[in-house]
C-alpha cells in the first residue's frame, strides 16, 4: 500500500544505525505485513571459510526479532549482502530466487515455538499465540531452480493441478481432510524427492491457479494460511540436538484452516454504493 511504502521511506535510512548489521527490511504488505518479514544481513564472522553457512546472519535476525514492531514477524527471511550487492528488497521475487537458490533445510531452518505473534494473525493457537520461523542463507548458488513443472512429476491420489509460482516454488492444491493430513503428507514427501534438485519448496493450497496467478496471491496464501511449527513439514526431515532440518524439499500447508477468519470478500453492491458516492459530483469527490 501506499502508507506502507510511506513507513518503509521513512525507516528505511535509520535501520542499520538501530540493527548493526543489517542493511534493509521489509516486512511485506502482500503478506499482510507482519506475518513475512524479508532482511539482508552482513555475514562476516569467517570470510576465509570455503563452505560458509549462517552465523552472524543468525546473530542479525535475533536483533530484528527482538527490534519494536519487527518482533511481530512470523517468517524471517534473511540472506548476505556480499553474496549479492545488488540484490535489493525492492524486488521480492528475486531475493526469493536468490534464498532459494542457496538455502540449505538441513541447517537453515531456526523456529521459534511456544512465542507471540501478530494480534490478526489467526494462524496460529489464540490471540497473539504461535510460532515464528527464521530461513538464513549464506554462500554461492547450491541448487539451479526449475522454471517449469517437471513433467515427469506424479501426484498422489488427492493431490492435483501443480503450478509453479515462482522459479523453484511449486504450489499443489488438495481438498483432503485434516485427519487424513499426516498419510497424504507422507505421500507428497516422497513425490517431492523427484524435485529435491530444482524445487526446493512446495506449498500445499485450497486453490493452486489461484496462488501460483500473481506474486501477491503466493505471498498472501502461503505466509497468513500457515504456522510454521504446526504446518511446515519436509521430505526426509529428521531431529538432530533438537534442531529440525530436512533432506529435501520443505512443504508448507497453506491451506485455509477451521480456526481461521472466514475470508473477507467485497460485496459488489456495496463497492457499487462507494463508487458512485467518489463520483464527480459525489460528497466524496472533493477529497479525492
């Protein structure tokens, strides 16, 4: 929105000087603002080390997260100005490419559970109740992404109409019930090891046209319909001292859930009363 491009022009000059560090925010209005925050840090702990991963970045996103209004942030995003001193947050569906063409799920997935969330976010399990996840990536491209759904991709019963919404991003609609989640889930899993090398994340919807159609629509669905701790799973996923990693792909279940806020849908005949209302003539006109 505007006013939100308003509050990112006016922030945007002082953040480094409140976050060491860090050199842009951007908490993601297609997202709902607080639900997807995107960030790009300074890893510079070891720069000599041939197989870099997350540490001061790590370091960063605790201070955002621990920052004001940005503690409210479900999804951290985070990656390395240096890997990239061109990449901006300006343009989101290339800082997506670039995480996902370097993230690795085994390491790179920090969550924290049990933690406080946005008041309208109804992800999670009452007011201000949830879970928050960073994704940290650091170092050169590991992965190529696929920009085209794999033909020899095969769905499990129940699951149809893949759609990529993003290079590497593939969206795959079910209408299976919750009780039936945990067999269904286990079934994409393994569809998704024929993707590990190109995809990297799939999102399970309500309607993949839909959220594949446009970036915002990927961005709306996938950050405001899903609780990390609850409702992001992996192909070959496993607990190592306590951190949860995966092998393959990361799935995230962004399907419209029972506890959710009903979708808020415009009423033709009430847009149709507002319109004429800021018609020329109209007693809204003069303001406009």
């Amino acid at each position: 929105t505007t006013f939100g491009q308003l509050i990112h022009d006016l922030t945007g000059p002082i953040i480094p000087t409140v976050l060491p560090g860090i050199k842009e925010v951007h908490a993601v209005d297609a997202a709902g603002v607080h639900p997807l925050l995107l960030a790009i840090g300074s890893e510079r702990y070891m720069p000599f080390h041939h197989n870099p991963r997350p540490q001061e970045l790590l370091t960063q996103a605790c201070a955002v997260l621990g920052q004001g209004q940005m503690s409210l942030a479900k999804y951290l995003l985070i990656a390395n100005r240096f890997d990239d001193e061109e990449l901006h947050l300006h343009d989101i569906g290339a800082f997506f490419e670039h995480l996902l063409r370097r993230v690795d799920w085994r390491r790179d997935l920090h969550f924290h559970t049990c933690t406080t969330i946005d008041t309208l976010d109804y992800s999670g399990d009452g007011f201000n109740m949830g879970s928050k996840v960073v994704m940290a990536a650091v170092g050169p491209p590991v992965r190529e992404l696929a920009t085209q759904v794999p033909g020899e991709l095969r769905l499990p019963e129940g699951f149809h109409s893949p759609r990529l919404a993003l290079p590497g991003v593939l969206t795959v609609q079910t209408n299976r019930p919750g009780s039936e989640w945990n067999a269904a889930c286990e079934a994409v899993w393994h569809a998704g090891e024929q993707l590990a090398a190109s995809i990297p994340l799939i999102v399970v919807v309500d309607d993949s046209e839909f959220a594949a159609r446009t970036l915002n629509n990927f961005l709306w669905v996938t950050f405001t319909r899903s609780n990390p701790a609850r409702d992001i799973f992996g192909v070959g996923e496993f607990v190592r001292d306590k951190h949860w990693g995966c092998t393959g792909p990361l799935l995230i279940d962004a399907r419209i859930k029972p506890h959710h806020a009903p979708p808020l849908v415009e009423d033709p005949q009430v847009t149709k009363k507002v319109d004429a209302l800021a018609a020329r003539g109209g007693p809204l006109a003069k303001w406009l």
